[in-house]
C-alpha cells in the first residue's frame, strides 16, 4: 500500500471520465452459509419503541465472510513469520499488520480490470468459474492486452473470474459445499501458484490484487507442510511481498460495463474498517469510471 503515492492517487483520478459509479461489496449476508465453517452474520432491527427511532445490531459478524480485505495479519510466510519480521504474538496483540494501519488513511489507485471469464468464454465459450481453472501468468498477459492497459506502479489488479456472479445464480446445495471447513475439498477458477506468478505479480508493481473469488488463487488450495510455500500462495503473497488481498468482491457489473465501453481503468476508493488489531475488513469499495 506503500505504492499508493499521492502522486500516483492523482494520475489514477485520470480514469474517472463518465461519472459512473460502482459499488463492490456484495450483501452482508449474501454468502449463505458462510464459506469454510465461518458463521454467517446475523441482522436485528431494534425498535426504540418511540414510532420514529431504530437501531441495528449485527451479531456473530465476521468482517470476512462476505466482500474482504485480507490484512497482513491474517496468514504468515510460515509460522510465527510474519510480513516485515512480525510476530505471532504481535500480530494477535494488535501491534503489527493489522487493518487500522490501511485504515487511517483508507484505500485509494487505480483499478485494472483483468476480465478473464470473458478471456476464456472468449477462446471457446465453455467455462464454469466454479470449477479448478488456474489462471496463469499467460492468461492474466492475454486479458491485459484486450483491455488495452499497461500497468502502473501501485496499480490494484480487479480479477474478473465470474465466480460470485455464479454462486449468486447456484442451488442452495451448491451454496451448502462451500460452506465447508475443507477448504481442500472446493474448487473456482483464480491465480495459479508457484514463482512465476509471484513473479509477475511483483514485476506488476501491485499495490493489491482483488478478486470475485473465495481465495483469489484458484481452489482447491494446498496448505499442507509438504507443499509449503507454495500450495497456498496468500503464504508468499501476503507473508513475502506484503501485498493486500480482496476475496470475493462485486465485480459483475463493472466489468460488463468495462466489456461494452472497452475501458477497464477506474478509480478505485475503499474505506476498511478502523478495528485496532482487525485481521480483515468488509471491503467498502467503490469504482469510479
């Protein structure tokens, strides 16, 4: 996030030229049940009894289960090896990587549209995001050149797999199999792993990569010691390079927007929570075109 100059925040300005806005988080409870054995949120209105005065209260709100901010608090290179030398016991007192560090001064670049359902519905017109498709660095190139865009230092990549708007359209079983705590036994479409993904992401100069997706890499993951670190690449993306990630955002709307126009640039505003020690985030994002 240290890439987000103000500079830069001023030249990402540039991509707000019709005035369109898009708002990236989807419902609170729209992920029923939540994924991978969190609990899902729940809403009550309270009545003041006065015929003209409510409050609400949200119980059990986890701040990833729906559209997401990963902090860098929330997975290691490894254990007790945390992003710039944190600690385990840092991280859990609230002293290092938290969200309120992005927080004070909110989320604020350019936004790249990397529309790859449109890539791969494109190449043969047969392609289900709720599937294990790994989306390699030949795929991300090939999606970049058809949005016309070159990458700028601090840039937030907007990966399109068209997952969410998938799971929106899914059967409730479809829904209830996500909701397991195996997260080796799911699959979707999203970021292949190894080192020439993290290679490239690196070169890119990202500041963030966001995704529709529950994990921005493709599931299922590998977390286990025997492919460690690269099984699971939030370890190498996150605990290595210090980049934010953003799980299973809005992104329908806008890039079919970005599809009909052939802009894929916006100005990209978020506002995470200021939690002191929060490990995630609700997203808070908007797109401005």
């Amino acid at each position: 996030m240290n890439l987000q100059t103000s500079d830069r925040v001023l030249e990402a300005s540039g991509a707000v030229v019709s005035g369109e806005v898009f708002a990236l988080s989807a419902e609170v409870g729209l992920i029923n049940p939540a994924m991978f054995g969190r609990r899902r949120p729940r809403h009550l209105v309270v009545d003041e009894g006065t015929g003209c005065d409510f409050d609400d209260v949200l119980d059990d709100f986890n701040p990833q289960a729906s559209s997401q901010w990963d902090s860098l608090a929330h997975v290691g290179y490894a254990r007790d090896m945390f992003y710039n030398g944190a600690t385990a016991a840092e991280v859990a007192a609230g002293r290092r990587n938290t969200i309120d560090h992005w927080a004070r001064r909110g989320i604020v670049g350019r936004g790249v549209v990397i529309d790859v359902e449109a890539l791969y519905l494109g190449r043969d017109g047969v392609y289900d995001p709720g599937e294990t498709t790994r989306v390699t660095v030949e795929d991300l190139e090939a999606a970049r050149v058809a949005a016309g865009v070159e990458w700028r230092t601090g840039d937030v990549m907007i990966l399109h797999t068209g997952f969410l708007g998938w799971y929106v359209d899914a059967d409730q079983g479809v829904r209830d199999r996500y909701a397991s705590p195996d997260m080796t036994a799911l699959t979707s479409a999203g970021l292949d792993r190894g080192p020439t993904m993290l290679e490239y992401l690196w070169d890119a100069g990202l500041s963030a990569v966001v995704a529709d997706n529950p994990g921005v890499e493709a599931m299922p993951f590998d977390a286990g010691q025997d492919a460690w670190p690269f099984g699971f690449l939030h370890h190498c993306l996150i605990g290595q390079l210090g980049m934010a990630l953003g799980e299973l955002w809005w992104l329908r709307d806008l890039a079919h927007v970005c599809r009909r126009d052939g802009r894929h640039e916006t100005l990209l505003v978020s506002a995470p929570l200021h939690v002191a020690g929060g490990i995630g985030s609700p997203a808070n994002a908007i797109a401005l075109r």
